[in-house]
C-alpha cells in the first residue's frame, strides 16, 4: 500500500507516477480481456483513488 501526504511533493509526485506505472502492468496482465470502454473506466477509477488525499483517508 502506497501512503502519500496531501501537500505536492517530488516524492509524493515519484510514488503517484511509479503507483501508475504498476497499475498499467497490471491491468496489462489481468484484465486484457475487458473491451476498451471497461478499462478506461477502471483505470480512471484507479486514478481517482491514486489522486485522494490521505487527509480523506483518515476519517474513513
């Protein structure tokens, strides 16, 4: 599990990219078998979570 701060660092920026990267590996991997629109959806999902705060994170 990847744990960023909320404030825009060369880090945070580092492990977002590198977290992205994996992600695309991954969905290369597993999920091929989806049409092109599933996909889209589930990385942008991906992204959305990727993106959040953990400010957000805490309250959960």
């Amino acid at each position: 599990m990847i744990v960023c701060r909320s404030v825009a660092t060369p880090e945070r920026q580092r492990l977002l990219e590198s977290a992205s990267r994996f992600a695309d590996e991954v969905f290369a991997r597993t999920l091929g078998g989806l049409d092109p629109s599933q996909r889209e959806e589930l990385r942008g999902l991906l992204d959305l979570v990727l993106a959040r705060p953990l400010d957000e994170d805490a309250g959960a």
